[in-house]
C-alpha cells in the first residue's frame, strides 16, 4: 500500500469531526482490573499459528507530536490485533458450537472443553447443555470500538509507564511478584503488580478474556448476549454499560468512554469488523486469523469474502 492511501485509510475515521487537543489521561485507580495470565488459547487443531507481527512490541507513539496523527498511528496498530484476536475466538465459538451438535464427545474434546471452562470460570458438568450454554456466552468476540477506547483511555494512547514497558494497554493487574510493574504510590501492605506482556497482541487477549470471565463484567456479557439473541450487531457504545466496575469512577467512566468512540468515530471499527467476518468465504476464518501482513487487516484491505458468518 502507497504512503499515500495507508495515511487515507488511517484518517478516514477521523475527518468527520474536530478532534480535542486533551489526551483521555487514565484513571489512578485500578480498581477490579485483574489479569493473572496471558490469555493463552487452548489448542485446537483448527486454529492456525499466530503470525509473527503478533509478538512486535509497542512502538514509540510519543514521537507524534501531532494530535491527529498520534490517534491514527495508535488506531491502524491496534485495530489488527483487534482482529487477530477477534477472529480467533470465533474459530474457537464455531469449534464449541460443533461440539455442542454432537451426540457423542471423544475424550480429546472433552479435554478441550476442560481447558475452556477453566479458562473461563465455567462451573458446570462437562459436556451438558449448561456448560455449552455459559461457554456460548462467554466465549465471544468484544467489539473493536470498545477494545480501542480503552487502550487509548488507559494507556495515555499508548505511552504510559505501563504501556511503553509493559505492553500493558489496559492497566490488568497481576498477582505474582515480579509478574509485572510495580505501580507508583501502591497503597502500603498492597501486593498487586501491573501485568507485564510480550506483546500488546497478548495484553489484547488477555483483556477480552477478563471482560469474558471476570464477574465484575457479568452486565457487559448479558448486553452482548441479548444482542445474539435479537441477532443486533454488537456495538462498544452498547456494552461499555458493563464497565462500571472496571474503574472506581463508574458511570463517568463509563461516559467518558462512550464519548471517546463517539468523539473518534470507532464505530467505524466495527461495522469494518463485522462486515469482513460477514463476507468470508467458508472456512476463511482461519486465513484472516493468521493474516501474515498486518496492513492487510485495515479497514478496507481484507480479499478474503463472499459467504455469512457470525461477527
């Protein structure tokens, strides 16, 4: 792609409003933002090797001296990991669903199903309609809206402490010694450290799969369910409704997220991410999920199309 056209796809969500002079500077507090791993995924045949721009590391957004272009650069990094990580949990949902049609599991899929409910907090007897069901639910995609509004919001648009030495873009707290970054006036007798990553790709990961196990986010998963189930397309503006717990500010938090996508115009993100994953060819979802040029996952680039899918 030109210089020309790369610096036109990465605008087009932002000329259509004036845009603040102020950075979202992220809240103090942590309140409830626990992350105590990596957000790995089970193995799963269909599910391809992560390409290698995956592990790259954060890179130097505080070079930008201008507005505009800092928010563009931080958005086309972002949005491909959005839908790396997004596409590989729908090959997992398909793969669940498949198995929730079956009269009869191997053992080996029983494993599988072991791993994911572990992995996810499912209590529920292997293999029954309860375990398909609150699998179902929390296995599942977060818009890209949402999942940039607040890696912008938390990481100061990717260049703070914990995001320029941690690849930490959401403040995911961890609860090892040396599992992280020590935060700066930790509350004596504390214990927690901000997650350290080795990659923002992993810090992705693991943030979708906090909002889809983490208790404090049950309102986010019921928003998105409902949504299913009305086959509404999902919408960040929608489900940050279940963020009141992920900072002590609550619902000014909640709001100060909503105008960010709103202010940036990232629901342009979304209907991009829905319209790519409803186009696929069959069987195309693991091509986009290990797209072996990250440009190629902008807004507008994706060859790969031409047949329903969920996203």
């Amino acid at each position: 792609m030109s210089a020309g056209k790369r610096a036109f796809v990465l605008l087009v969500p932002l000329i259509a409003f004036a845009i603040g002079g102020g950075f979202y500077v992220p809240d103090a507090s942590l309140t409830q933002r626990q992350s105590d791993n990596t957000g790995s995924e089970p193995a799963l045949a269909s599910l391809p090797p992560l390409p290698d721009w995956a592990n790259e590391p954060l890179p130097d957004f505080s070079q930008y001296q201008d507005t505009t272009q800092k928010k563009a650069e931080f958005f086309s990094f972002l949005y491909p990991r959005i839908v790396l990580a997004n596409s590989r949990i729908l090959i997992e949902r398909d793969y669940l669903d498949s198995l929730a049609n079956k009269d009869e599991l191997t053992e080996k899929e029983y494993d599988w199903l072991a791993q994911q409910a572990e992995r996810l907090r499912v209590d529920a007897e292997p293999g029954s309609k309860e375990q398909f069901a609150l699998l179902h639910k929390r296995l599942d995609v977060i818009p890209p809206s949402l999942i940039l509004a607040q890696a912008a919001n938390e990481s100061a648009w990717g260049t703070s402490r914990f995001a320029t030495q941690g690849n930490n873009l959401f403040g995911q707290w961890c609860f090892s010694k040396g599992c992280g970054l020590v935060p700066r006036g930790r509350e004596e007798g504390a214990s927690h450290e901000v997650a350290k990553f080795s990659s923002p790709y992993r810090s992705v990961r693991a943030y979708i799969q906090n909002l889809n196990r983490h208790p404090t986010y049950q309102l986010l998963r019921d928003v998105r369910l409902k949504d299913r189930r009305n086959q509404a397309p999902l919408s960040g503006i929608e489900l940050a409704e279940g963020l009141l717990g992920y900072s002590e500010r609550g619902e000014e938090y909640v709001e100060e997220i909503r105008a960010m996508i709103h202010y940036n115009n990232l629901e342009f993100y979304d209907d991009d991410f829905r319209s790519v994953v409803r186009n696929l060819k069959p069987g195309s979802l693991q091509q986009l999920a290990s797209t072996q040029a990250e440009t190629q996952l902008l807004p507008g680039q994706s060859s790969l199309s031409a047949a329903p899918n969920e996203g």
